[in-house]
C-alpha cells in the first residue's frame, strides 16, 4: 500500500497527494508559521484550528482560509470497506465491541453529549480503550457501571 493522502479542500477540490511530495516541498516553519515556495510562487500559510480525531485544519493561506480534510491509507481502507459512517446514520446504542473491564463512566443518564465525546473507557488485552459517541444526542440509560465485566456486543449505553 503506497503512502497517499486523500485531501478535500472546502467540501469541493480533492486532491492525492503523496507521502514523497510532502518531502519535497520547500517549506520553511517559523514560530507556527510557515513560508512556502512552489512554482516560483511565495505562500504564507498558518492553522488556525486543528481536529485530530476528524483530521480536518482551518489553515490561512495568503489571506484565505480554506477547510482541509486528509484522509490517510487507513481511512481510505474503512471507507472503501464501508465501515465509515453517515451523517444520516443514527446509532442508538453503543454494544461492546470486545470482551473487556469498564474502567470509567464518564456521562450520566440525561446527559447531552456531541460527536466524538468520551462516554466510558474499556480495558481489553491490557489496552484502554476510550468508547466515543458516534452522534449527537441525549444518554438514555447507561448499563453498565464502573468495575463490570462485558462480553462482546453487550449494551453498554443507549441514546434516546
């Protein structure tokens, strides 16, 4: 699998850029800030705002700003796959995904929660793993309480 990242810029341009093109731009980074020469161009460019979860940037570019989105080898693998999630799905409940320890609750019943909000962690093969709500929306009842044990695909929470 080559090293190539899937870019949209603003929902509309999207562009394949490779691992070995990064390495060749000719950037220089001061203080957050960076300077770019391409094509005998001179760019000035910034992120303003970063989501490493979603991998999207808000990056200024010569007095524009421009909504980034990459997509890595991996997230083009789920996607392909169809593993990645709709806007128009919704999940009402959260199953378990492996066997495992609740080692943390961190919403309460009635609690309005965003997307990608920690709910609980579960420890699995010695690993934490951090459960994130997959959508907006209110926790109708949560299962499960710090200490228990789950089996695979055993409810954990439920939205309303």
């Amino acid at each position: 699998m080559s090293d190539v990242f899937k870019v949209k810029v603003d929902n509309s341009n999207e562009f394949d850029i490779a691992k070995d093109d990064i390495s060749k731009l000719d950037a220089v980074s001061t203080k957050g800030k960076y300077h770019i020469l391409q094509n005998n161009s001179s760019y000035k460019a910034e992120v303003l705002n970063s989501d490493f979860n979603s991998k999207t940037f808000s990056v200024l570019v010569n007095s524009n700003t421009y909504e980034v989105k990459i997509a890595n080898n991996l997230d083009q693998l789920i996607s392909k796959m169809g593993f990645s999630q709709g806007t128009n799905k919704q999940i009402n409940k959260i199953k378990a995904p492996m066997p495992g320890l609740i080692l943390d609750v961190m919403v309460k019943e009635g609690q309005t929660v965003q997307e990608d909000d920690a709910l609980l962690i579960l420890e699995a093969m010695k690993m934490e793993n951090v459960i994130v709500s997959q959508r907006e929306g209110t926790i109708k009842t949560i299962s499960v309480k710090k200490g228990d044990a789950v089996d695979k695909n055993n409810l954990l929470i439920e939205f309303e």
